[in-house]
C-alpha cells in the first residue's frame, strides 16, 4: 500500500504597509542673498483616524542634502533606537538644527541653483524626498579675497 504525504506549507502574512504618513520637504524661501541662512524642515502628516508610531534606529530621525553636502555631518547622534509618535490627522515637523548657514558654514553654496533632498530613517523602509529646488543670487559689491589688486592687474605696479 502507497502513503500519499502532503506537505503543508503555512505562510504568515505580515503587514508591513507603510503607515498613513505623508512626508513633505520645504525651505523658508525659494531665493536667498548669499549670506542668508537656508532654514529647511520635513514634515510628516498622519492621515489616518489612529497615532502612528515611527520606529528610527538612531536619535538622528531626518536630515537632507544640499547638493552634495551632508548638512548632518556635523551632528551627533545617539545610537539607540528611537521614536516619534504622530498623532491622528496631525503633524511633527523636523527643523531648526536644520539649518545651513552659507556665511558662516566651513561649506559654502556658490551662486546658481541647489538641490535640496531630505530624507527621514524611520523603519521598516525610510523615504527620501523629491527634489526641491532653491538659488542662491550672486553677491554684489564684494571683491573676492583671492583676487588681484586692480593697480597690479593693469600694470601700474
């Protein structure tokens, strides 16, 4: 007599749908003089009728880039996890240390436009913002410390 053996496999389904979070990247202004201080900050929305929780594996939730500098690097942050509750149809924003200072930054932005991209690390998949564009104008009336005094330039030295 022949057994017949079924094997039964069982799959457990785990949710893991993002919450209903909608997360948004801004800057105070859309042009800036060279010396002004470029203040970002990210949003996160709860949509939903119940608080979401974000789980974050370190104390540094969100940041961004401008272009290709970290405007993180500076900042220390704790290496445990963390959380941040965003109540029902309400928000958490993100901002000031988030700053960049183009005048006192060891890192400066010429004049033109900049990419801005934020991100925030909350698990289990994170999200990186579109691309937000701002520019920098050009100063005016400022000589640059590099060059040539103008008598030496036409010869008169």
């Amino acid at each position: 007599m022949k057994h017949l053996t079924i094997a039964l496999l069982l799959i457990a389904a785990v949710d893991t749908s993002i919450p209903q979070i909608s997360l948004r990247i801004a800057s105070d202004k859309t042009s800036y003089d060279y010396s002004d201080p470029i203040k970002v900050t990210i949003t996160a929305r709860n949509l939903g009728s119940e608080p979401d929780t974000l789980v974050f594996t370190t104390g540094c939730q969100a940041g961004y880039r401008i272009d290709t500098l970290n405007i993180m690097h500076n900042m220390t942050c704790v290496q445990s996890f963390t959380e941040r509750i965003v109540p029902a149809d309400d928000s958490v924003t993100w901002g000031p240390p988030y700053w960049f200072d183009n005048f006192f930054s060891g890192d400066t932005l010429g004049a033109g436009r900049h990419a801005i991209v934020g991100w925030v690390d909350y698990l289990p998949s994170g999200w990186v913002s579109d691309t937000l564009w701002i520019t920098v104008i050009e100063p005016t009336g400022v000589i640059a410390s590099n060059a040539l005094p103008e008598n030496y330039v036409l010869g008169t030295n």
